[in-house]
C-alpha cells in the first residue's frame, strides 16, 4: 500500500466515520480539534485503524500525534513495518 493510499484510507474513514468535512483534513491541521476527539473517540479511532490496517494500537502511541500529519506518519510507519515482517 502506498503513502497516498494510506491517506486517502484515513481521510476516508475519518469523513464516514467521525463526519469530518473533508476541507479540514490537511496535514497541518491538530487532530483532536479537527476530528473532535474525545476519550471515546479516541476508542473509536484505534478501533477503525486495527480494523482498516490490521496492526494493534496502544495508548501511548498517541502521545508524540498532535496534528493530521503525525497520524499519517504514525500509520504509514506502522503499515510499512508490518509488511516488512
């Protein structure tokens, strides 16, 4: 899979699933007020990442994530270890 699929997958499920407007989603935008995350959503997020890309998430994970970018790049280094393996 390649960077811009993984994007397009995470902006996908992040308009469907968490009603985002599609203009929000850019890079340099924070994740938490874009997507309006709160602890519950944040459930619901690691939930739709292991199930679209199929590797687990822990909490501590998010701690470095504060703008769309970083969970990009959190993802697509996730996903691209994954298929290393």
């Amino acid at each position: 899979m390649t960077n811009n699929e993984i994007i397009d997958k995470i902006n996908s499920f992040l308009t469907e699933e968490f009603e985002v407007d599609a203009e929000k989603l850019i890079p340099e935008a924070n994740l938490k007020e874009t997507v309006g995350l709160d602890s519950l959503d944040y459930i619901d997020l690691v939930v739709v990442i292991e199930s679209n890309f199929a590797f687990k998430v822990k909490p501590e994970d998010f701690v470095g994530i504060v703008t769309l970018e970083d969970f990009y790049n959190y993802v697509i280094t996730r996903v691209n270890a994954k298929e290393l393996v």
